[in-house]
C-alpha cells in the first residue's frame, strides 16, 4: 500500500520510522511518503494561509499549494488506484475499526492534515474530480492539526495489512475486532501485590478459558461502553454465546 501524507510539519510524522510501522516501511509492505505543503507555494514567504472570507478568527489554508500537492501525489498514484484522500477534520466521519478495514483495502491513501482553521472548502470539491474524498474525525474534540489523526489511522491501517503485525492471530482476538472490547490480560507473577488472577487461567482448560474470555468480552463492554452492544453483528456471535 501507498500512503501519502501532506502536512506544514513533516518532521510531526517522524513516528512512522519506529516500532512496527516503521518496520513495515523497511520490509517494504508499506511505502510511505511525506510532503511538505509549503513545497507547494510559489512566493518567497511559502504561504500556506490567509484570513477568512466573511471574518472571523484564525486563518484558512489557501487551496492551491494543496491543488500542487495533490496533483503531483495522484501522479504518483499505482498503476489503476483512485486515491483515497482522507481529509482529517473534527467534522468528519469518526474512524474506526471498521473504516480502518476499509482503509486498508485501499491501494493508495492520502492525508491531507489541515491547520490552523482549517482547509478551504473548495478543495474537497475539486479534489473529487481524481480521488475518492473522506473527511474523518479521530473524536469529538479539536486538535491543533491533522498529523496526529494521520498518524493514529496509518497506525490503525497498518497493522492490518497482512505480514505487519507478526502474529495474525493477535488481530483476530482484539478491541473491535467483533463488535466487542476484549477480554483482561494478565502475565506472570501470578499473585502480585496481593492480587491474584482468575483461577480458571491456569486450569490448563482451553474450552473454559474460551468461555470465560467471551463472557469478560460482554461484561466489559456492558461496563464500558454499552452502545457497542446495539450495533453487535449478531452472526459474529459464536455458536456458544448463542446458547447461552
Ligand atoms: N475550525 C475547525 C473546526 O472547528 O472544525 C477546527 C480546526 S483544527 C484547530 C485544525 C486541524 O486539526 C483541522 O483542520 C484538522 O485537520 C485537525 N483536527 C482537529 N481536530 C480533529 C479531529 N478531532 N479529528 C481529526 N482531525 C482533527
């Protein structure tokens, strides 16, 4: 997969060099690309923003160094791929797991990270015309600037796309994966601080740890966060929490 970010603080992405994402890049199932916008400028300032038509505060990012960026990007786009150009925004739809899938179907993403007020409207609209165009927003509340989203969905995206998270299985059993949160995790020792763990753990039980795990996945997402339960896709349930 290709991901393409454009931003005015390319050095905020620094964190795609490290851990498994970074790894990622060396091995080659992830070929990442950060722009700086003001590349994109053609005064001797570099001047990525201006005062908002109709007044008010702060300022809006002029729409064409981003027209330069994009158009150079989608040049650069594999072979067939319509770009997905992921416009970070607390107006936007929030990412999830389920986006994040979605996400890494896709041949080419692109982050355009906003600052300031924002990215001026137009260019949504115009970039249309050669990607598809999602805004998405990480939560509701402000960010100062969109890196930190892009950072948080190529990490989310990444670590789906097969060979980058060694264990596939750790993919299967994980928050979100099935609609519910996943079950506590407890390491060696086995009694720390005065605190135990759940005996069944070292019953040696596969079928009854199955079980107990399924049961903490209902309980803590009850606890937690109940409005995932009214949207659970009933055929992920397994066999035995039907019966239960
Ligand atoms: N004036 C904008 C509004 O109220 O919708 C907020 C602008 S914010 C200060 C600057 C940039 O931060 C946005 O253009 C966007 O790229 C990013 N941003 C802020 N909050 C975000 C969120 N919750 N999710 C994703 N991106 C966010």
């Amino acid at each position: 997969m290709r991901v393409d970010v454009v931003t005015i603080f390319p050095e905020y992405l620094a964190a795609l060099d490290v851990s498994l994402i970074g790894r990622a890049r060396k091995d080659g199932l992830l070929d990442v690309h950060v722009h700086d916008l003001r590349d994109f400028t053609v005064d001797k300032h570099r001047t990525v923003d201006d005062t908002p038509y109709g007044g008010g505060a702060g300022m809006v990012m002029k729409p064409e160094p981003w027209a330069l960026s994009l158009l150079s990007i989608s040049e650069q786009s594999p072979a067939g791929a319509r770009p997905l150009l992921v416009v970070p925004s607390p107006a936007g739809q929030v990412f999830n797991q389920a986006l994040a899938h979605e996400f890494a179907g896709r041949e080419h993403l692109v982050f355009a990270c906003g600052r300031y007020e924002g990215i001026d409207e137009r260019v949504l609209d115009w970039a249309s015309e050669s990607f598809d165009v999602l805004p998405v927003s990480l939560g509701d509340y402000v960010l100062n600037g969109g890196e930190v989203a892009a950072l948080a969905m190529v990490e989310a995206v990444g670590r789906l796309i097969p060979g980058v998270v060694g264990n596939p299985e750790s993919l299967v059993e994980e928050s979100h994966a099935d609609g519910l949160l996943e079950y506590p995790v407890y390491t060696k020792p086995s009694f720390w601080r005065g605190r135990g763990i759940p005996p069944v753990l070292l019953s040696g039980n596969h079928a009854k740890i199955a079980e107990f795990r399924r049961t903490e996945q209902f309980i803590r997402t009850a606890a937690r966060r109940p409005d995932l339960l009214a949207s659970i896709d009933v055929p992920s349930l397994t066999a035995t929490d039907r019966a239960a």
